[in-house]
C-alpha cells in the first residue's frame, strides 16, 4: 500500500514518456510527409523537372567555365571594367544601411517601453515596423523604377525602408534590456529627451546596434545585387545584361560571378571580425 | 602638487581632443561619402527624369478604376467595358445606367455635372457646367472643334486627335473612335465578373436569398464564380502564393536537414580530423558566397522556371548559412552532459541523441524558424526573378504598366503572407522552445 505512490509514479513517467515518442514520431512523420509530397508538388509545378534537371546541372557552370578560361587573358580586363558596378552596388548597400539603421535607431527609440517620448505611440510605431519589415525590396523597388526609372536610388530606398524595419525590431529588443539607471541620472539633472537617450542610452547600447548593423550590411550587399538583377543598376544589372546576351559573353558573366562571390565573402569575413572585436571589446 | 597632477591634465586633454575629433570627425566622414553617393548616383538628374505623372497614375489607379464608353467610328457601335478590357465589357442591354442610348445618340453622365454625348458623322459634344458646350468632329480628315484658336490647357489637339481631361474623366477623339472614360473609386469586379449572375448582389442575397442561377445552390455558385474570376484570378494568386510558402519551407527546412550533418564534421569538438572541418567550412563558405541570386540563375538553367527551382536556391544558400551556425552552435555544446550520458554505458548515437540533441535543439529550432520567416520574402524575390509564386504575378503585373489595382492587391497580399509566416513563426518558436516546461 505504502509503494503505489512510488509505483503510480514511476508508471506515470512511463506513460508520459511513451506519449512523448509518440508524438515526436507522429511529428516527425508528418513533417517527413509534408517534406515529400511538397517537393513532389514543386517538382510537379516547375517548368522543369528534377530528374531531367539534375543531369543537367553542370551544364551552364560548365558552358561558362569553357568559354571564360578560352578567354582568360581578357578576365583581368573584364574585372577592370565592372568594378565600377561592383562599387555601385556596394555603395548602394552602404547607404541604405547607414540610412536605414539611423531610421531604424530613432524609431527603436520610440517603440521601446520605458524609453519612448509619446508612450501612447508605441504601438503606432511598432506596427509601421512591422510593415517595414514585411515589405520585400523587390516589391519597393519596382514600384519606385516605374516611377523614377532604373538606376541605384530605387534600390537604395527600398533596401532601407526594409533596414529600418528589420533593424528597427532588433534594436528594439537591445534597448528593451538596457539599464534605466543612467536614464534617471541624466534625466534628474534637466536633461531633454534627445540629451537623456543620447548620453543615457546610445553609449551603452551602441556596440550591439554597430554589430547588428555590419549584418545588415552585409545582407544588403546581396539585396543590391539583386535588384540590380531587375534593373536598378549596379553589378546584378551588369550580370543580367552579360546572362541574357548568352553564349558569346560568358567570359563577362564569369567575371562578375567572381567578383560577387569575392565581394560577399571579402565583406562576409570583415563583418565578422569586427563584430567579434566590437562584442569581445564590451566584454573586457 | 601641480607637478604631480601635470601628466593627468595632459592625458586628459588629449583624451579630449581625441574625443572631439571623432565627435566631428566621424559625422564629417560620412557627410562627404554621402556627398558622394549623392554625385555618384546622380541624383541631381533622377529627379528632372523621374515620371512623376506615372507616379499619379500608379497612386490613383489603385484605389480606383475607370470604365470606358467607347464609340468605333466606323460601325458606329458603342460599347462600354472596365478598363477597356474584353473581360471586362458590359453584356449588350445592360450598361451602367450613366450611359443611355438615344437613337443613334449616345449619351453619357460624366459626374461633376458634365455630359458627353456621341453622335453619328464622327462628331461628340461636351456640355461642361462652368466652361459651356464644346462641339468636336472627325471632318475633312482633321479634328475640327467649337474651341477656336485659343485652347484651354486641359485640351491637347493635333491634326488626327483630340483630348480633353475633364474632372474625373477624359475624352478622345479620332478618326476611329471617340472614347471616354469615368474613373470610379473602389476596386471593380473583385468577387464577380459581369457575365456572372451574381455580379452586383450583396453578400446577404447571396446567403440567404433565393436561388440567382436556378442551376446550381448559391454559396457554392457564388464561390465557382468568385474563385474562377477572369479579371482578378483569385485561384491563381491563392496557388502562387502557396507556392511561395512552399518554396520558403522546402528551402529552410530541407537546408536545416542537410546542414545537420555537415555541421558536425566542422565542429572542432566532434570532428577530429582537420582536413574533413576544414573542407566542410569551406563549402559553407562557398554556398554561402555564392549568394542566391547567382544559385537562381545557374539552378534555372537547369530547370527552368517554377517552385523547384526557387526551393533549391534557398536550400543551396541556407546550408552554407545553417551550417555555419549549427557549427558554432555546436561547438558550444556543454562537454558534462555528454559525459553524463556516456557515464550509463550509452553507445555514440544515443549519447548524440540524449547528451547533445536536447542542448542545441532549442537555438537550432529558433534559427531555422526566424529564416523560415525571412525566406518568405527571399522566395517573393526569387520567384520574381526565376518566375514563380507570387512574385511572378507581381512582375506580369507590373510589366503591363496598368493593372495598378492589381499590383497594389499582391503587395497588401504579400505584406500579409509575410506577416502571417513571422507570427507563425513566432508562436512556434515559444511553443516548441518554452512550451515543454517554464511558460504556460
């Protein structure tokens, strides 16, 4: 009689943890099943299938290769030529990161419990975030080419509405866990609200927001490439131009991809020794 | 005293200077590169070259529609369609009741008080409440009008074509027809086209009034008719974008399963060999490097357009991303759980399974849902590049230079699916992260 406590429970782990398998494994089967039959749907949706596909992967890379190394004495001047695109696009990522993470600074300001200047506006300003964030830069950019025609600024305004937004969150968070005291501080000798979060809040959330920002810039730095790609200028309209002219001027399309891949890896490696300085040097 | 606190003012002042360099330098420095862009990017120009007048078209025509009475001048048929559009065109005997045919006249209730009417011989008179009556004709092969030499600048008026803006409306005159147009606030046609019987009955009649189409039960006609809708296709933007959810998922979750394992041989604790963790961070580097916009291109060549091929760029680029950060993750791992685990005589797979799955599911889990949300977007852009999903549409749609009103329906759409994927995730990421024990 004493034992059925212990024993009840021991029999109740049990069963708990035989539902647990069960629904792990029902979960996984599902999401196994989901996995499948919506790549059968995709494949089954594609102008191509993947079968035939597959063998034919190599067949481009192949294509451009062959011609690029015929015409490798060329290559040096081919990147000579496009490293003004390049420039471009990266100029384009540059600004609407500087753009958008000050945007993004002054409306994580405003957003954050405890800090914001109108706290009846918090949600106002959090839900233009929202909608920020959520609006692709492809969709921006279209619209502002059609308008202003082709060329960097359509990119560049579109890249950094979706950076105040995408930064904007993230900030908000970083301010959230601020401490408050250097606030009451600065506030409790007649500081206006611009001077309290400049010298209360920006020097002790900075590191965090530069970091955040370098991964930005390093995701807008592909984002520009690829508007480009839909005609807002810069390396990816280069690229466009080199791919749809087809055989004949791979050697130039080869040259890009090279120059891109350089680009994103030289800016992917830099990002992230800084941020490792800029995290490691707040710690210490 | 002086002598000792010397050194101190001097560290501090320089300090200071140092301080007040980078206070004015640092804003100085970007103050000139934006300069620069500014130049570079030759701004200046853009804004005599942009079109702002396809700015006020894009801006009203999505929020309004405009209807077209057209008369073709040689048969002397008039017909009125929305937006000209042949899917659009109202069924003989049942025009709008602002236009109403007289004999041969034609006439037309513009709004704001102004009336076209179109009469036979190529003629049409406009009777404007503060400009007066405008008389217009298609006569000895000219356009020839009541105006006289001096014209309003509202008119423009060549040899072979007429045009008048009028307010909410525009008139004009050729050789071949004579046309106007009415705009309309709202978005027309949305739930039912004109051939369809239930085209300008609410929502109540439809529900619980009697049977429009005597064939058929109204909700289930109602919904035929909606999902079939020629003008606005409701069927093929549910489906693309479907398709674009689908994309993001195959693609997150199919380079998660790949990354998992890759991961393993790049994390310094569980691989031993150094050529093995070295080659596999290099592939990471490399998918990741490669970027998706080139995996799009070259994966599009080799299956063309559709959902497949927008999946496996996402899944290309995203091993290289997950792998990276599984690596980390895993190199972060908690030695003494292991050990734990060994220490009851488990074998290497169920010390896997209990001593390092549980410790990194968690930041795995929220990784992979925080790009699910993130690939949404990706998977718009990429299906507007390699053409699929919804971002097919919104390019098709954008390239007709028209359909404004369906541009501004896949922008609310897709704003709306990206958001809807970033709660998803979201709540999934708290359930599956807190849900097993603390919050509840």
């Amino acid at each position: 009689m004493t034992q059925t406590p212990a024993i009840s429970i021991h029999e109740d782990y049990l069963a708990l943890v035989r539902r647990r398998r069960l629904y792990g494994g029902i979960l996984l089967v599902v999401f196994v099943a989901l996995m499948a039959s919506g790549f059968n749907l995709a494949d089954a949706r594609n102008a191509g299938s993947f079968r035939n596909g597959f063998t034919q992967i190599f067949d481009f890379p192949a294509d451009v290769i062959g011609e690029a190394s015929g015409k490798l004495n060329q290559l040096p001047a081919h990147f000579l030529r496009f490293f003004p695109a390049l420039v471009e696009t990266i100029n384009i990522a540059a600004v609407s990161t500087l753009i958008g993470a000050s945007g993004a600074v002054v409306m994580s300001l405003f957003a954050t419990r405890g800090l914001a200047l109108w706290p009846r506006a918090i949600p106002l300003f959090r839900r233009v975030m929202d909608f920020t964030r959520a609006m692709p830069e492809i969709v921006v950019a279209l619209v502002l080419i059609y308008v202003l025609g082709g060329g960097p600024v359509p990119a560049m305004i579109a890249i950094a509405f979706h950076t105040i937004g995408a930064l904007g969150k993230l900030f908000s968070e970083v301010n959230e866990n601020a401490s408050l005291k250097p606030v009451e501080g600065v506030r409790s000798v007649g500081a206006s609200w611009v001077q309290t979060m400049w010298l209360g809040i920006l020097p002790q959330v900075l590191p965090n927001f530069l970091s955040y920002t370098l991964l930005r810039f390093e995701i807008n730095i592909r984002a520009s490439a690829i508007l480009g790609f839909v005609g807002a200028g810069g390396i990816g309209y280069e690229l466009k131009n080199a791919i749809s002219w087809g055989q004949g001027k791979y050697d130039e399309a080869a040259a890009i991809f090279i120059l891109l891949f350089l680009a994103i890896v030289f800016f992917d490696q830099m990002s992230s020794v800084l941020r490792n300085r800029l995290t490691q040097g707040g710690r210490s | 005293m002086t002598d000792a606190a010397a050194p101190l003012y001097d560290q501090t002042a320089r300090l200071f200077a140092r301080k007040r360099l980078i206070a004015f330098g640092l804003p100085a420095l970007v103050l000139i590169y934006l300069t620069y862009v500014f130049f570079s990017f030759g701004v200046p120009g853009l804004l005599e070259r942009a079109r702002w007048d396809n700015g006020r078209t894009l801006v009203s025509d999505a929020f309004s529609y405009k209807t077209h009475v057209t008369r073709d001048n040689r048969s002397g048929k008039v017909v009125v369609a929305i937006e000209g559009e042949r899917k659009g065109t109202y069924p003989a005997g049942r025009s709008p009741d602002w236009v109403t045919t007289d004999g041969t006249a034609t006439r037309i209730d513009l709004g704001h008080g102004q009336t076209a009417i179109f009469l036979p011989g190529k003629k049409v008179i406009l009777e404007l409440p503060d400009f007066g009556k405008i008389e217009a004709q298609y006569a000895n092969r000219r356009v020839e009008t009541s105006l006289g030499a001096k014209l309003p600048d509202w008119v423009s008026l060549s040899k072979s074509r007429l045009s008048i803006e009028l307010e909410g409306a525009r008139l004009t005159l050729t050789r071949n027809k004579t046309e106007v147009f009415r705009y309309f606030p709202g978005w027309e046609l949305f739930f039912f086209t004109l051939n369809s019987p239930y085209y300008g009955h609410g929502p109540l009649e439809i529900f619980f009034g009697p049977r429009i189409d005597p064939t058929r039960s109204n909700i289930i006609g109602a919904w035929h008719d909606f999902w079939n809708n020629a003008m606005w296709r409701h069927s093929d933007v549910a489906w693309a974008l479907f398709e674009t959810v689908l994309m993001a998922f195959l693609g997150t979750f199919g380079a998660a399963i790949v990354a998992l394992p890759f991961a393993f041989i790049a994390a310094k604790n569980f691989s031993p060999l150094i050529a093995l963790r070295f080659t596999a961070r290099r592939l990471f580097d490399f998918l990741r490097g490669v970027d998706g916009l080139i995996w799009t291109i070259l994966l599009s060549r080799a299956f063309g357009p559709g959902p497949l091929t927008g999946s496996l760029a996402i899944l290309f680029t995203d091993t290289g991303t997950f792998g990276k950060m599984f690596s980390e993750a895993l190199e972060n791992v908690d030695d003494k759980q292991i050990e734990g685990v060994r220490s009851t005589g488990a074998n290497a797979a169920q010390s896997y399974r209990f001593g390092v799955i549980p410790q990194i599911m968690p930041v795995l889990l929220s990784q992979v849902l925080y790009y699910l949300e993130s690939n949404t977007r990706s998977a718009t852009i990429i299906g507007a590049i390699t053409g699929g999903g919804i971002g097919l549409l919104l390019t098709q749609a954008m390239i007709t230079q028209k359909d404004w009103e369906e541009v501004t329906y896949y922008i609310v759409l897709i704003v709306l699916m990206v958001m809807a994927m970033d709660t998803f995730s979201g709540w999934l990421r708290n359930k599956l992260i807190n849900g097993g024990g603390g919050r509840r």
